[in-house]
C-alpha cells in the first residue's frame, strides 16, 4: 500500500501573497500556472518518492479557512521557520511542542488565513 494522499489544494485570495509566504517560510520555489481557469502555484514534486506535493488554489471555489483540513509540512529546523513567519507577520497559533520520538510540530496562521502545520523530524 502507498500513502492515501497524493495531491492537497490550499485556498488562497491573493496568489502572490501566498507564495511569498510559503516560499519565505518552507524556502522553496512554487511555480504558478493556470488549471482549469484556476490561478495557482505548485509545491516542488520528487516523482517516485513517497510522500505528497499539492498546489495554492485562487478562484470561486477554494475559501481560506482555519477550520477546514490542516496540511504539516517537513521542515528541517522548525524554530527557523517559524521565525520566518513571524518575521512575515503570521501568528503562531500553536508553538513548538516535542511530540516525542515523531519531533516536533507547531501552527501558523498563513498570509490567507488558513491554519497550517510546521513539522520538524527528530534528530
């Protein structure tokens, strides 16, 4: 059996704003390109390696939530990001707790409003 999840869609209202706040904090590179008449910007993709990629969403259909599903993104060093976000003016809506032999995870709020998870591999 693989992992259920192959591709995850955050809702945003302003792309732009979004990819900035993702690339600053998870310091990667998003590319925006038009699907369906939908404005968007993909997360980095590894073919063949486990795990999921997915996309910022802009359009009628995708409405920023805090209550809706949460993405956790990996992060290797967790405090880092989460000054980023500060930095960037994201409130942290659960600061880092070590979860143990899982490491550790903390919340920010995004640049749109959503709720998204920050986790950091133990080591």
């Amino acid at each position: 059996m693989t992992n259920p999840v192959f591709h995850f869609e955050i809702p945003v209202t302003d792309l732009d704003r979004a990819v900035r706040f993702y690339e600053v904090v998870l310091g990667t590179t998003l590319e925006k390109r038009t699907i369906d008449g939908y404005e968007m910007a993909f997360f980095p993709r590894a073919d063949g390696l486990p795990g999921a990629s997915g996309a910022l969403a802009k359009g009628d259909v995708y409405v920023p939530s805090k209550t809706g599903a949460m993405v956790y993104f990996d992060v290797p060093d967790i405090d880092a990001a989460l000054e980023r976000a500060r930095l960037i003016g994201s409130t942290v809506l659960y600061d880092k707790k070590d979860i143990g032999d899982a490491g550790y995870v903390a919340e920010v709020e995004d640049s749109e409003g959503n709720r998204l998870a920050l986790s950091q591999p133990p080591g």
